[in-house]
C-alpha cells in the first residue's frame, strides 16, 4: 500500500458539519449566509462561471435532458 499524500493545510479537502440541532433561527441565519455569498461571487465572477458551466454542459451525454430543472441561475 501507498502512503497517504501530505498536502499543505490550504490544498485539502475541508469537511464542514452541519448539526442537526440548530434552531430554526440559526439553520435561517446560515442558510442567509450562504446565499449572500452566492450572490457576491456571482456578482464578482458571473460571467467567468456562466462560460465554465456552458463548458461544463457542453461535455454531458446529448441523451441527457436538464432543461426541466434550469431556472438559469449557475448554482
């Protein structure tokens, strides 16, 4: 067996646990949170992702329908 790769602290994967107790005020506050950001890196690097996730679409199998669940935001 290989040993496993030391990679530096900014490189590796970061695991964020959400708890199952929040109440509902702090789950409402998070999840703000989140889509304050969304819209900041959209606002910032929209058209960068915008052309990413065409490449991205551009690769699927043509068989493969997503119109019906494309509400034409990248996220």
């Amino acid at each position: 067996m290989s040993e496993p790769e030391h990679h530096p602290a900014h490189l590796r994967p970061a695991t964020v646990e959400i708890s199952r107790f929040w109440p509902p005020e702090v789950a409402l506050a998070v999840f703000e949170l989140i889509d304050d950001l969304r819209d900041k890196i959209l606002a910032l690097h929209g058209d960068q992702l915008r052309e990413a996730l065409q490449a991205n679409r551009g690769q699927r199998d043509p068989n493969e329908s997503g119109d019906a669940a494309d509400d034409g935001r990248p996220f």
